[in-house]
C-alpha cells in the first residue's frame, strides 16, 4: 500500500545520484526489508518507499563514502516499517478479536516448521521497533555490531545492550505465546 505523490527532483545530477545509489545498495536494502516484513510484496514496497522517501529529498542523502549513503538508507528503511509496526500495533489494540482470530487461523493451516517461524515473528512483534530491527539485522541478517551501530546512527554499546535486552524479551514472547 504505496501512496502516489509527485516526485520533483532538482535536477539530472539528483536522478542520476539516485539510480547510482538504487544499483548499488537495492539488493542489500531488499534483503533487509524482506526479514523485516512478512511477503516479497511487502518487502519490495518497503524498498520503493525508501526510494521514494530518497527522491523526495535528495539533498539529505549524505555525500562523501558510499557507506554514509547506505546507512542512511538503511535508518530510513528501518523507520518507515517502525512506523508500519506502530500503526499495525494501533489497529490491534482498536480491534484485537480481529488480528487474533486471524493469527489462530493462519497457524492452524501449516506444519510445525511454519508455525515455529510464526511464533517467532509474532514475538518479534512484541518488541521495540529499534530492539526487532537490531535483532533481525544481527540475527538473520548476520550484520556486524558495528555496521548496525553505523546503520542506525548509534554507538556500538548501545547496539549490544539492545541486542541483549531483545533477546530476553524475544524468549519471554515466544514462551508466553506458547503456552497459549
């Protein structure tokens, strides 16, 4: 669910720039966007939106190493679908008889497998955006404590103590959502 808004870039430097920036890092920023969302589909928007949030306003992208230019990218990317967990946190707590009806149904049609990895990304949404984008990127993403902390624009403690807090509230959720 993309929303539709004129782009207007300042010029043929920036539309360059960005298709530079789009081949160089859309794979990597796919890869994450897919262990953050459930389907390819999602995944692939959350990648447009960045994109979009990039052509929107070239002059924030920051010059100088291309890493600088992907982290940025990266923090954007992680915000946008921090926000799409906000919303959707929103819309359970209005209507919770609806997600959870939904949820026992989705589970009850698939093997064990697929139901294990349901659990998990049912109690990965129990955590805090920025505690699930550091555990997803460390974790199933295998990135490095500092390439998340220069992602993210934090320190690289700060990284660790998330990381750590996540995975104790990660393994309360999937007890407590096993015992349901």
């Amino acid at each position: 669910m993309t929303a539709t808004f004129p782009i207007t870039l300042a010029d043929d430097g920036d539309s360059a720039r960005l298709g530079t920036l789009f081949d160089a890092h859309h794979q990597r920023l796919y890869r994450l966007a897919r262990r953050l969302s459930g389907t390819p589909d999602e995944a692939r928007d959350l990648v447009q939106d960045t994109f979009l949030h990039a052509a929107r306003s070239p002059r924030s992208i920051p010059g100088g190493a291309p890493q600088h230019a992907e982290a940025w990218l990266v923090r954007v990317l992680v915000n946008i679908k921090r926000d799409q967990w906000r919303r959707d946190a929103t819309k359970k707590r209005l209507d919770p008889e609806g997600a959870s009806h939904a949820a026992r149904a989705e589970s009850s049609d698939h093997e064990s497998a697929l139901i294990a990895k349901t659990v998990v990304w049912r109690a990965l949404e129990l955590i805090a955006p920025r505690r699930r984008a550091v555990i997803v990127m460390h974790e199933l993403e295998g990135a490095t404590i500092p390439a998340i902390a220069t992602s993210l624009g934090v320190s690289a403690v700060t990284v660790r103590w998330h990381l750590s807090r996540g995975r104790r509230e990660l393994a309360v959720a999937v007890k407590r959502l096993e015992t349901r």
